[in-house]
C-alpha cells in the first residue's frame, strides 16, 4: 500500500485496458465489504526501500464505462 498522501493506493502496473476505472480490492475483516483502493502507476525506475515486501489478498477490479454515443 501506499505511504503519506496515498495511503489509500496501491502502486500497481496499469493494466492495458484504458476504458474504465481500476481498483485493488482488499477484503476486509468479518463481513463487512471489501476496501477499494486506487491504483497509483508503477514507475518504469522501481525503487526498493529497506522494508521487506508484502504479499497482500485482494481482487483487481474495472469498473467499465458506457461507450460514447453518435450524434
């Protein structure tokens, strides 16, 4: 998950369909409904911080949008 300002992002690599809107999905505890988190692009240059890395459950969601109508 994101540090500071983005806590609630996930860096992810953008996935190729650009008609729509991406989300992580991370389930939460019991059951209440899964939090929603916006996908922040990966930068081409990763960097990796002395933290170990984290292996997170969730689900990638698209949330489509209708096509453009004609005139």
């Amino acid at each position: 998950m994101g540090a500071g300002d983005k806590a609630q992002s996930l860096v992810f690599p953008r996935p190729a369909e650009k008609h729509g809107t991406w989300s992580w999905l991370r389930p939460a505890q019991g059951q209440a409904p899964w939090t929603p988190y916006e996908l922040t692009p990966a930068l081409p240059d990763a960097q990796f911080f002395d933290s170990p890395a984290t292996l997170e459950d969730g689900m990638l969601r698209l949330l489509t949008e209708p096509p453009e109508q004609e005139h």
